[in-house]
C-alpha cells in the first residue's frame, strides 16, 4: 500500500516541476531562453535539454530501456559540457519536444515497474538502486534546476513563482520589490559595517 501512494506521490510532483520547467521559456526570444546568464553559461533552454537527457538516462539506460534515438549515452568520451546548452540550429520547439517525449518515456518506466524494481547505474559509488532512489533522484534535480530557472527567469523579466495554471507565489508590484530589496540591503550592511 505505501509502495504505490509513494510511487504515485513522487510520479506527481515529477509531473508538476516538468510543467514549472516549462513554463519559464514561455513569452522569450529566442535569445533569452538560449543565452548564457551565469559565469558557467546556464541559460534556461539549456537546462531543458539537459533535463530530457537524465531522464532519458534514468528512466531509461539504468532500467535496461535505453531511450529510442539518438541520445548522447552517459559513457560518451565527447564528454556532456555541450549537454547543457543549446546550438543554433537546434530550436526551442525541437528541444521541448525532446523534452515531453523523454518524460513520456520515464512515464512508461515508472508504469512498468515496481517502486522496488532494480536498476543499475554505473557512474554512482554505490551503482545498485531501486526505482524509488531515481524518483527521488530526478525529482530532486528536477526541482533543483527550477530554482535555478526561476532565478534565471527573475533576471530576464521579473517574473518569479510558479507560472503554471496562473498561480504565482509572489506579488508582481515592482514598488512592494523595490522596498523589499531595499531592506534586505540595508540588514546587510548593517551585519557588516566595514563594507563599502
């Protein structure tokens, strides 16, 4: 009985943060779903892409499904730096197609399998796992990556939250922002008053 509400509990928050991910490309240019806005080049297309690729992985190649296509493969000697962003003529609707069809895909292997079904991950220290460690896995990166989609996001244009269904977890007043910001300048100087 806990194995499946488990199951089904992790399956839905899965389902919840693909859509958050989402979400955050949705009303950019091209440029600014693609362009590089940390020091290391994240950007949030990027991060779509490489999300399709673990699943593919996960739900896939550590379960004996190997992903149908041509997917770069973990043991790949080219390495996976190009993993994480986007070429040019690679488009947007190309890399969120890619992204449904692996989510579909993991979809079927968590359908098909038993929370405690075995699986196999060879570039993990202690490679034996069942389904449950790569639910909480992938759900944990996953949600890791959207925060960094909603920082990202929060740069380009302001928008912070969730932006699935209409629902947001944030006011949108740029005056409520900006006195906010302001207090939390002020603490911080206050904590360090040597700071210039």
């Amino acid at each position: 009985m806990i194995d499946a509400f488990a199951k089904e509990y992790l399956h839905n928050d899965l389902w919840a943060v693909r859509e958050t991910m989402l979400s955050k490309v949705e009303g950019l240019s091209e440029y600014d779903v693609r362009r590089p806005l940390t020091y290391t080049g994240t950007n949030l297309l990027g991060l779509i892409k490489h999300l399709s690729i673990s699943e593919a992985w996960y739900f896939g190649d550590i379960f004996g499904r190997p992903f149908p296509g041509q997917w770069r493969r973990w043991d790949d000697p080219a390495g996976h730096l190009d993993l994480m962003w986007v070429a040019a003529h690679e488009s947007r609707t190309e890399i969120i197609d890619r992204y449904r069809q692996a989510a579909k895909y993991a979809d079927a292997t968590i359908a098909a399998l038993y929370i405690d079904a075995p699986g196999f991950v060879p570039w993990w220290p202690r490679p034996n796992v069942k389904l449950f460690n790569i639910l909480v896995h992938v759900l944990t990166e996953t949600h890791r990556h959207a925060g960094h989609a909603d920082i990202l996001r929060e740069q380009l244009d302001g928008s912070v939250g969730s932006n699935r269904e209409g629902i947001s977890s944030a006011p949108t007043n740029a005056d409520f922002w900006e006195i906010h910001r302001a207090s939390i300048e002020l603490a911080a100087k206050a904590a360090d008053p040597g700071h210039t």
